[in-house]
C-alpha cells in the first residue's frame, strides 16, 4: 500500500520502558511510533517481533512536541514509522526531511478510511478531527493497517501479527460494549462534554453525546476571548453537569469557566497520552475505562445530589406543616396571644 507526503498488547511493560528501548534480535525491524497512545496499538500487535521507538513520551502534548536528539536518531535507523495523520503531529515534515524516502511512513488514521469528523471550533474547524482513536471501533481498523504493514515489513512475523490484530479487534469490541453500560445511567439532558480541547468528537458520536471545547484539536490555538465567552454562553444555556480537564493541557481556562459558571471540575481526561507508568492510563483500554468512568461520575453526581436536595426539601416541608397551626389549633392560639395582651394592659 502507497501513501502520499501527505496523506498503536496493550503494554505489558511501562510504556517508558518502550520509548527509545532497544530489546529485540537485531532481526527484527525498528519501528517507530508518532506518540504513546498510537505506540501502544503497535506494541499490541508487533509484540516481541519488533524493535519500536515512540518518539513523544507520556505526558507530553503531540500537537506541540519539538523533535529531540534521540528521536533523530530512532529515525535514521527506521525500517518503519506509524503516525497518526489528518494534522495531529504538526511536526512531521522533520521527520519526512530525516527518513526521506528510506523507510515508509504510515498515515494510520487516514489509511484506515475510517469516516471523520469535523473539528467544532478554532483554527481549523471543518477539517478532518484527527483523534479518531476516541472510539474502539476506529482504533479496529488501526489494528489492521498496523497488522498490514508489518506483515508487509516482516513477513516472517505476518502470522503473528495478523492473530494479535484480531485479537485485539475482539478486546476492542468488548471494549465499546463495557463503555457504552457504564455511560447508559447518564440522562440525556446531561449528555453534553464540555472539555479544553474538541477532541472528543468520536467519543460523543460512539456514546451518545454533544461535545464541544474551549478551543479546537490543536493545542497551539488556545482559546481566545472569544472561544471563551462562546463557550461560557454554551453552558448558560445548557447547564451542564461538569466541565472536564485533559492530562497533557493546563487546566487554567477550565478553572476559570468553571469559577465562572459555578460549575464543579473533573479530571484529568486522557487523549493525546497515556499516563505514567503508576497512573490510571496506562494502556488504551485502561485510558478508555478511565475516562469513561470519570465522565459517568462527573456527570451523575449533580443529578444525585439534586435529588438529595429535592428530598431534603420535601422532608423540611412536611415537618413544617406538621407544625404549622392549622383550624381550631389556629384559633386557639390566637386566643391565647390575644389574652396575653389583655393581661399586659391591665
């Protein structure tokens, strides 16, 4: 398969341990992956029949990453690198100018012809949202272009990465199943994520959800006043439940919005990283069942607690009316009062 100029088992080990590890047989080929999230997908499916380098580690903004010495150097000895595409890594013409045309260079996202979506807001709104990897069904048909091409690369290993794709595919399915019950206790007028980056498009598609952001899928646009009072009118006219925070994003836009709004906080979302090795993110279903989670609580609790209010309420106004002077009750009352006045003026 050609692409133009243009045009990730889940981790075993700590995904620290992978980026710029050089443990295989000197046989196998070295692969290299864009950011964690993607290097692990191709750790999944190359497993110990590949040497693979991811070149930003965990932690770290892909939209803004700043080649570093030892990523040139995993680049120059590349038999083969994996990068997302549709404009996630802005930062890909070093690497074209470092690989030139020794090595293919895989556009994962767009190889898969997996429908997109537009960006919502910012910069680039209306061109394709990269961060398809937001839905298992997507990251599927990642696992098959993955598998394609290392079998393309190494067709000694093509068995084995064909059965650990398919593997995966299945773990995937499951996966979308899993999310799907944890999310459903959520009413629909509470379905709207409200995050500092767009980028959960695909996530509100495949779960039922409205989703917007402070600013757009690139992190170098942060939000303009403009963005911001967008948003702040987006919120007073929806009440959301929550508003959410991102690992690899400054929470400040948020805070504020939420200091604003009098809304409650939540995170940190994972999307653009995996967490550290003693986080809760540290794979792709991990970071799934995370961020579904602390969406499902986020987004339930104020409904709880509204409920428990409502309760508080009707109890507080039961005891009241049960100590209200009602009928005769009334009337004797006012006697009593109306006799203490008589006595007062005599």
């Amino acid at each position: 398969m050609r692409f133009t100029r243009r045009a990730c088992i889940w981790l075993t080990l700590p995904l620290a341990a992978m980026v710029g590890s050089v443990t295989a047989a000197a046989a196998n080929p070295k692969v290299v992956a864009s950011f964690s999230i993607l290097g692990d997908l191709v750790n999944k499916v190359g497993g110990n029949d590949i040497e693979l380098v991811v070149l930003t580690p965990v932690g770290a903004e892909v939209h803004e990453w700043e080649l570093t010495p030892n990523n040139f150097i995993a680049l120059e000895d590349a038999d083969l690198v994996f990068y997302n595409g549709y404009q996630l890594e802005q930062w890909m013409r070093q690497v074209y100018a470092t690989v030139g045309n020794r090595a293919p260079l895989v556009p994962v996202a767009e190889a898969t012809e997996y429908p997109t979506r537009p960006i919502v807001t910012g910069e680039y709104t209306g061109e394709p949202d990269p961060h398809l990897w937001m839905d298992p069904r997507a990251v599927a048909a990642y696992m098959k272009v993955i598998a394609d091409q290392l079998s393309e690369l190494h067709p000694e290993a093509a068995d084995n990465f064909q059965a650990r794709a398919a593997a995966a595919t299945e773990t995937l399915a499951r996966l979308h199943e899993e999310i799907g019950e944890l999310l459903a206790p959520i009413p629909e007028e509470q379905r709207l994520l409200i995050t500092t980056e767009a980028a959960f498009v695909y996530f509100a598609d495949a779960y039922g959800f409205r989703h917007d952001g402070v600013w757009g899928s690139n992190a170098e646009t942060e939000g303009s006043p403009q963005q911001v009072m967008r948003i702040v009118d987006l919120i007073e006219q929806s009440q959301p439940g929550a508003l959410f925070w991102e690992s690899t994003l400054s929470d400040r836009y948020i805070r504020s919005i939420a200091a604003d709004t009098e809304l409650p906080i939540a995170g940190p979302l994972y999307v653009d990283s995996l967490s550290e090795p003693d986080g809760d993110a540290t794979n792709y279903v991990a970071m799934m069942r995370h961020n579904a989670k602390l969406i499902r609580t986020a987004l339930t609790m104020g409904e709880a607690e509204e409920r428990e209010a409502e309760e508080r309420d009707s109890e507080a106004d039961a005891v009241e009316g049960e100590a209200s002077p009602e009928g005769e009750d009334a009337e004797e009352n006012e006697a009593l009062e109306q006799d203490e006045d008589e006595a007062k003026d005599a």
